[in-house]
C-alpha cells in the first residue's frame, strides 16, 4: 500500500519543502496543503507540483459561545494536554508568561479575553482534525511541528516532522516531535552510549559551530549609529504601513473597527534604540576568566526570548531568572555564577533584570565580546536549558546542568537534569565532584558525535533560504535521504 504525506506549506523555507513534496511524489501519494497565496507561487515555480496542492487554511469556525468551552475540554481529554499550556507556547496568546523580557514589544492578541484564545486553539484543532481525518496520511511534514499538529498527527497514527538544527555545522535532522527533538538521535545515542570505553576512538571528533550561528553572528553591530539607523528604517516602514491601511480605508470607506492583533507598527524601536545601552552595562560591568581566577565557575548564557524553540522545546520551565536563583542559591562560597547575554536578546529584558543579577553577590556578568567558547573552557559546570552550549560542553568535556526536559544530552553520562531547586543543588555537587579526567568526557563526546552524524544531513546554505520559494535541489535530496533512512517501512511497496 502506498504511504500517504502531507507536507504544509507555510512562510519558512517553502522552496525547499515543496522540492521535499516533489521528490517524495515518485513513489507516495502526496498531499500539499498551502494557502491560496502560497499555492499560487508553488505552482509558477513547481508546475509537476498542481494536482498535489490542496488550497486550504486555517479558517474562523462557527461554535456557538456556550459550546466552546465544552469543546475545548473534550479535545483535552482526548490529547492529554490543557489549552493554557499549549497557549504558552505562542509568544502572542501567551505574553503573558514571557516574565523574563518584559521590554519585548506587546502584541495586540496577547489582550484577547480567555474565550476568544481558547477560540483561535480550538479553529486550529479542528482544521488538522479535519485534514487528517480526510487524508489518512503517515507523515506529515511541515516547516514547524506545532503543539496542536503534533498532538492530532499522533492521535490519527501519523508522524509529525519538521527539519531543526542538528547543533553541529551545517547538518539538521528530522525532529517527530512538538519539543522539536528527534527521537531517531535519542535511539542512536542510547547505543553508542553502549561502547566499551576502550574501544572508543576520539581521533575524528571535532566540533563546528552551527552554520546559522555563523551566519547571525556577523550581521550583530551593537553602536548607538547601527540602532539609530535601523529605528529610523523601522520608524519609515511603520509609518508607510499605516498610511497604506489609513488609504485602503478611505478607499473602501470603512472605519477601522478592528481592534490590532500584532504588534504595534513602531513597536520594536524602543527595544532597538534600548540595544546599545544595554551592551554597555555588559561592557562596564562585565568580567572576563582572567578576572575570576581561583573562582569555580558555573555558566549560564541567556536564551533568545522570545524563541520557539525555548516556548517549544520546554514548555514546563523556561524561566532564566527562576534558573539563576536556584543556581546561586545551590553553589559554595568560592563558586561564580557567570550570565552571558544572548547577542540577540540585548534591548528587549530591562535594565532592572540586569541590576537583579548584580545585587546577587555570586553572580557576575559576562563581558560581551568575548565568544562564548571562552566561558565553557573555562567554567567547572555548564548550565542550560534548551541552549547549543550544552552541545558545545559535551566537546570541551565538560559536564552540565540541564533545565530543559527534552532534551537529548539528558541521557549522558556528564549531564544532569534539574527541576527544582533539590534537584538543582544535588546535579551542581555531583558535577563540581567529577574528576577532570573522568572517561565519562570521552564516552559522552563520542556518543553524542557518532548519534548526530548517524541521522543528520548536510544542508548547505539552509541559513540563507529562510524565505526562499525557489527549488532546492541539492538540499532536497539531502533531506528526503534522511526520511527514507529514517522510515524505510514507509517506501516498501506492497
């Protein structure tokens, strides 16, 4: 019998998933779901690709006020997850839990009253539920494995996919799962895990910073000319947009009785022009290792905030500041504390989030120029939630503090997992305990190497097609290869 694929189209990376969709199409039936406006562009650019697309998107659907709640709950029960929590992982609908960047712009949805949250969840619950339940199909491939896709794709016996980062270079995996991890890298690290540590060989592992990582890290400019040209372009589009909607209305003689459910047009000029001071308290304030010798050092680099993967990947615990608070309560009196800024989260937490941390006696700030390679050579533990440092710590054997539930390096030898603050200071003690010279650095470093180069694949020049609507072959091919790997019970015809 013939596998059955869907593969959502939607604003990221359409060109390289509609190449996924046409080299799948050669032995599955598949099924591209798209917008009208997208649809329109996949069949100018991938004509092979029209009788697969189905026009459809999420649309208002009509459940009388009183019946909403009611089947709200019903879809509860039936996917084992509460609306509250699956709003928190949408940076709009659930604004409200983002304590730990206060000066992130508002957004015009995060004021919906409860009802009408719950409203937009359920609209989008029944579209998959709806499309699933017409196509039947065995995966489903989309640019983001969303919390309610997931949920309903697993529900109707179907896998859900999305391609993620693979933390090393430029490779990327399939991750099956709304915590965007992949459970194929968990299977394969489990049995590295395995190998008698007198059979391991090191001579072929060495780390590479991501690809994407790269990339960003050369556009940063944090002087007070960069924030002031880039307010001014943000200041001149936003005005242009409210003028051409300011048009459209007299145009159409309409009033504008719609209440905004974005963020404002101007919204992220203040966050902008507010960048540069903040780099200059890091600047001021900030130490480097020279400045804490004879310290033990536990680091911690902020995460992005707001990011998916963060909402995503740990929905349970994504508070920094809860995190800096157990740590710094958990460590003796010769351990620092050190709190790396994210290079693109200056501007939008507020001056008062900073002068916290420097009221708290072990804690210090990281200066900002320096990599952050620098602090993980240095530190005796690494802690993260969600963050590439703790890939980046298994390479430079050393040992970390995981928040981040999900997450795959759980399962080494050199990592804790912490939920509380019991758990917090017993992870921090058996790690500040570990011999420098422990094997377990060795057998943690070639697992984690050989499971990430088992399922992963190359992607070249993915972190500059985010938008792109053109083919990508080589990219395509790379990424279907994968899936078959992945799943070869699916290609097996009958």
């Amino acid at each position: 019998m013939t596998s059955k694929i869907i593969v959502i189209m939607r604003g990221w990376q359409r060109g390289l998933y509609a190449t996924i969709a046409d080299a799948l199409r050669t032995d599955c039936d598949v099924t591209v779901v798209a917008n009208a406006s997208t649809a329109e562009q996949m069949v100018t650019r991938f004509p092979e690709l029209g009788d697969l697309i189905e026009v459809d998107s999420i649309e208002p659907v009509e459940i009388p006020e009183d019946q909403l709640v009611s089947e709200c709950l019903k879809r509860e029960e039936r996917y084992g997850e509460f609306f509250s929590m699956i709003a928190s992982y949408d940076r709009a609908l659930g604004k409200g839990y983002l304590v730990n960047v206060e000066n992130h712009p508002d957004i015009g949805r995060s004021w919906w009253p409860q009802s009408k949250k719950l409203r937009v969840l359920l609209e989008e619950f029944m579209f998959y539920e709806r499309l699933l339940e017409k196509i039947k199909p065995d995966l489903v491939i989309s640019a983001h494995n969303g919390k309610i896709l997931s949920l309903v794709a697993r529900h109707h016996g179907a896998t859900p996919l999305s391609i993620i980062g693979g933390r090393f270079g430029q490779r990327y995996l399939w991750a099956n799962d709304e915590y965007l991890q992949s459970s194929a890298l968990k299977l394969n690290l489990s049995i590295h895990l395995n190998t008698p540590v007198r059979e391991i060989d090191l001579s072929g592992v060495q780390y590479m910073e991501t690809a994407m990582a790269t990339a960003r890290y050369r556009e940063l400019d944090y002087s007070y000319r960069a924030a002031t040209r880039k307010a001014v372009r943000r200041i001149a589009k936003g005005l242009i947009s409210q003028a051409w909607a300011l048009a459209s209305r007299i145009r159409h003689r309409r009033r504008s009785s719609a209440p905004r459910t974005g963020y404002h047009p101007l919204g992220w000029v203040p966050p902008i022009l507010r960048r540069a001071h903040h780099y200059k308290i890091f600047t001021r304030a900030g130490v480097t290792p020279k400045d804490l010798v004879g310290k033990r050092i536990i680091y911690f680099p902020l995460h992005m905030e707001p990011e998916a993967t963060l909402l995503s990947m740990t929905p349970e615990f994504n508070n920094s500041m809860e995190l800096i608070t157990w740590v710094s309560k958990a460590i003796p009196a010769d351990t620092v504390l050190v709190v790396k800024e994210n290079p693109f989260s200056f501007g939008v937490r507020s001056g008062n989030f900073y002068n916290n941390l420097r009221r708290i006696g072990n804690v210090a700030l990281a200066e900002p120029h320096g990599h952050s390679w620098e602090w993980i050579q240095a530190a005796d533990v690494v802690t993260t939630i969600t963050g590439t440092a703790g890939y980046e710590a298994v390479f430079f054997d050393k040992p970390i503090l995981s928040f981040g539930k999900h997450q795959v390096i759980n399962g080494l030898p050199t990592a804790r997992f912490a939920h509380d603050y019991s758990s917090t200071r017993e992870g921090i003690t058996a790690l500040l305990a570990m011999p420098s010279n422990d094997p377990a650095f060795d057998l943690a470093k070639y697992a984690l190497h050989k499971a990430q180069l088992d399922v992963s694949f190359e992607l070249p020049n993915y972190e500059h097609t985010a938008y792109g609507v053109d083919p990508e072959p080589e990219m395509g091919q790379n990424a279907v290869a994968a899936i078959r790997r992945q799943f070869p019970d699916l290609f097996l015809q009958a």
